[in-house]
C-alpha cells in the first residue's frame, strides 16, 4: 500500500536540549541539531493554549484520576496539537518532542477520549494506578510478539476498568510495556479463562520515560524561531505585493477571527494601504 499523502514538507522540529519546538530541520541557536517529531500529515501542530488544554487535562482527569491531566501535561512545558484525520475532530498530543497521545471527539457520545502512545503510558504510569492491568511473563511475551492480552494470562487489574477503556498493561515487577483498549471489566479480566481482555495497540520492551526539563515559555520559542519567522514573514509580504500589483482588482481580505485569517489580515497590512475586510 502506498504510504500516507504529504500536502508538503511538516516543517516542526525540535531541539532536545532547550526544549523548545523549531520550524525547519536546523541547528537550534544553541547549537544542537534538531529532530523531526513523527507528525501526523499534513502535520499543521500549533500552541495548545486556554479552552484546548483545559479539555485536554480533563479528559485525562476523568479516565485516569483527578491531578493527572496536569502532571502528564505540566504548566511550564509547551505543548503542541496536531489535527489528525478522524470522524471529527481528533488531535495528536506533543511533549518534549514526542507524541504523548491522541484525544478523539466522539459526537455520539458527546465526549472527548485520550489514547495514549508508549510514552504516554510510560509517563501516567508514575502517576495514577487506575487502569492498569498486570500479565504473567508468558503472556508479555506473546504481546510483545503483538499478540493481545487474553484473560487467562490477567493476574490482576484495576476493578474499575470497563470494556472500551484505555488500560496500561505491566509485567509482574509494575514495569508498563504495551497499552491497548479493554474488552472486558476489571473483575472480568481476572476471573474469565477464555477470551480477550484487551486488544493491544502498542507495546515495546519496558524502559523509561524520555522526560525533559521544563520551564519554557512561547516568548522563548518565538526567539529560538526568530529568524525564520522574520524571513517567511518578509517573504509573504512580497508575494502579496507582487500579486497585488500584476492584479489591477479590487483587494478583499475574507477574515472570520481564527489564526489563520488573523495572520493573513496582518500580512496585508503590511504590504498594502488599500483593502477591505469581508
């Protein structure tokens, strides 16, 4: 099968040692090569910021325990969405540079769900013990061979957990290696001899989580990216002129309050004199 259709170059990258999201594949002003974060294309990430964060905490909040949204997402460390392809409206979750997890709005349901990756799972794992579910050594083996977790092989799991829920799977030392969605309840899982108790998404070899010092602020990643946006800024200025010159029409910029039409709008101000606002 063909692989997934890029609309253009993802352009956000990040440097590990300041924390702090980049635009290009570039050397970061202190002098470290930045990564590529493994996007979801288009790959259009921007600021997770006031009404969107706070649903976002909540989410985790209400399937993992009070307090965790906020300390799988702290306050001084910048966090990215990414809007993924889905039935509605779907977002990747970025952290230190990698994909923490996706938050689904299912309209049905009226309710946003969290998936988290492995580390995600890696990371809630140090902060709730609520949906968790502990497999013998035989049946590690068999998900890490991304088989699925059959209830005979449960030696115990979080009563709480219901069909659907997010669970993080750990071998017998609590060492979380595989996440997936529940098939059955909590009681369930350790009780049935038969039957799946959760379909394994993802699940890897145990090892730590890959966190990062906090303490950035957006002021420090517009400075980090000054250059770049100074460039595209003078370069979209320039094409606007150009066209607006080699047009003898009226100028009309369609503006409805989002980020995109907002930058636009400013852009024409900065390159013409005449115009209007639809």
């Amino acid at each position: 099968m063909p692989g997934p259709v890029y609309l253009g170059k993802i352009q956000i990258t990040w440097c590990m040692k300041c924390n702090l999201p980049i635009l290009e594949d570039r050397t970061c002003s202190c002098g470290s090569q930045t990564i590529k974060v493994p996007l979801t294309p288009p790959g259009d990430a921007y600021p997770a910021l006031g009404r969107s964060i706070k649903i976002l905490r909540g989410t985790i909040d209400t399937a993992y325990g009070s307090g965790v949204g906020m300390g799988l997402l702290p306050e001084d460390k910048l966090i990215l969405l990414n809007i993924i392809p889905s039935r509605d409206r779907a977002v990747e979750v970025v952290l230190d540079g990698l994909i923490l997890g996706r938050s689904f709005y299912d309209p049905s349901m009226r309710e946003w769900t969290f998936k988290p990756t492995m580390e995600g799972v890696r990371r809630l794992a140090g902060l709730t013990e609520q949906k968790k579910v502990t497999a013998d050594e035989g049946a590690m083996a068999a998900i890490l061979r991304k088989g699925s977790l059959l209830a005979p092989g449960v030696l115990s799991a979080d009563q709480a957990i219901m069909p659907g829920d997010e669970v993080m799977i750990q071998d017998p030392n609590g060492r979380v290696f595989s996440v997936g969605s529940a098939r059955m309840t909590g009681p369930e899982m350790v009780k049935m001899k038969r039957g799946i108790a959760s379909k394994v998404r993802e699940a890897e070899e145990h090892c730590p989580p890959k966190v990062l010092k906090g303490g950035q602020s957006w002021e420090d990643a517009v400075k980090a990216n000054e250059d770049v946006l100074r460039r595209r800024e003078e370069e979209a200025v320039e094409f606007i002129r150009r066209v607006a010159r080699s047009h003898k029409l009226p100028r009309c910029v369609a503006f409805s309050g989002g980020k995109d039409s907002l930058c636009t709008l400013i852009l024409v101000a900065k390159a013409l004199e005449d115009f209007k606002i639809l």
